[in-house]
C-alpha cells in the first residue's frame, strides 16, 4: 500500500469520508462486515 492510499470509505449521517494510508506498508484488515457499525477509534486495519 501506498502512502496516501484509499484504505476504507466510512459513511456517517450520510457523508463519506475516506481513510488514507499514513505511510506506505502492507496493509492487515479487520474483519469487519460492510454496513456494520462502527465506534470511535475502532482499529478498520494495521499497516505494518
């Protein structure tokens, strides 16, 4: 992954918002289900 990549797009009240990389890396989801409810600061992947 690169920095700067589109890792996750979140909708809340219907906005998006998209998650970026911070740095490049290879990327370890979690797994999530799409549509699943998310709280604050929830971990949606690690890039190591």
């Amino acid at each position: 992954m690169e920095e700067g990549a589109a890792v996750a797009v979140v909708e809340a009240m219907k906005m998006e918002s998209t998650v970026r990389a911070p740095r490049a890396g290879t990327l370890r989801r979690e797994e999530l289900d799409a549509g699943a409810s998310l709280t604050a600061g929830q971990v949606l992947a690690r890039l190591g």
